[in-house]
C-alpha cells in the first residue's frame, strides 16, 4: 500500500475539542470519562486561545481548548457548531514536518498554518477540504527544558499557566 506519508514515523496523539469555555467541558472529559490533567496550560496570544490536556488510563489524550477573551480565533468554528463547540481537529505527530510538508504539498494537499517558529512545536494543518471536513494537525514536538514544571489545572484555569496571560477561564 502506498501511505502518503511512508518513510516517516507518524503517530495519532489527540482529539482537540473546543468550546467556549473550558469550564464547561470539564464535566464530561474529567469528571465522567475519568480523564487526568496532564499539562498544557498554554495561552497562545498571537492566535487567541487557551488548552489543556487530559489523559485517560489508556493513555489516549483529549485537549480541550477555549477562546481568550476578545479573540476572533474560533468564530467561524462556533459559527458552524451553533456557539457549541465540538471537535476542533485531529492530532498526528510526525517525526519530520519539513518532510512531511514537503510529500503532501508535492501530491497536490493543500496546507496551512505552517509554523516552525517554536522549537518545541512545529506544526502545519492539512485544510479540512482535504481530509472529509475534518482538520489534521501535523506537529513535530520538541525537547523541553529538563525538570520544567507542568501547571495545575487550577493554575492554567487562572491563566497562569505556562504561557499564561493572566486573565482566568471564564
């Protein structure tokens, strides 16, 4: 079978599921399904949200992501979601985005969001028209600094987490 990304080590790691509060997807992810905080906790500032990770006994992972305040970064999403959320994308590590960019734009994918600028994070999107209305995030994570603290829960909902504006979760 020719895989379109053979050669490389890709991995499924996450469903992200985004809704306008974190708070209110807590309920569900945490407390029903038993998921743990894992880490996360990163406001991203330029785009305009916030995540968090839950891991289950199993060891897969759900991120859940919100909106910071002002921010116009989900609201086509909302929009199509009637203001409910839902799952946001699909995560997939790759142990080479460069090549992994390289093989789909040369098959004809379209992609978007290419962002190399965080050693720690490396990503690009494959468009939902791509992939069945479903959007594909391709990441090659980074080394972390050793012994880096992971935040609470409590710190990332108070926006102190590691890239924490400071403004809490609604």
């Amino acid at each position: 079978m020719d895989l379109e990304l053979d050669g490389l080590d890709v991995a499924f790691d996450h469903t992200a599921v985004a809704a306008p509060r974190i708070r209110d997807l807590l309920p569900i992810y945490r407390d029903l399904l038993g998921g743990r905080h894992l880490g996360g906790g990163g406001d991203n500032r330029a785009a305009g949200y916030r995540t968090l990770q839950l891991t289950y006994a199993n060891g897969g992972k759900v991120e859940l992501m919100e909106p910071l305040a002002g921010s116009t970064f989900f609201d086509s999403f909302f929009e199509l979601t009637r203001g409910r959320g839902g799952v946001h994308h699909l995560n997939f590590h790759v142990s080479d985005l460069g090549a992994a960019v390289s093989r789909l734009t040369a098959r004809g994918y379209r992609l978007h969001g290419l962002n190399r600028a965080d050693a720690r994070w490396r990503e690009v999107f494959l468009h939902p028209k791509e992939a069945h209305g479903v959007l594909i995030q391709l990441a090659q994570p980074g080394p972390r600094a050793p012994g880096e603290p992971r935040p609470t829960l409590e710190d990332v909902l108070s926006g102190h987490g590691r890239t924490g504006t400071g403004t809490p979760s609604p």
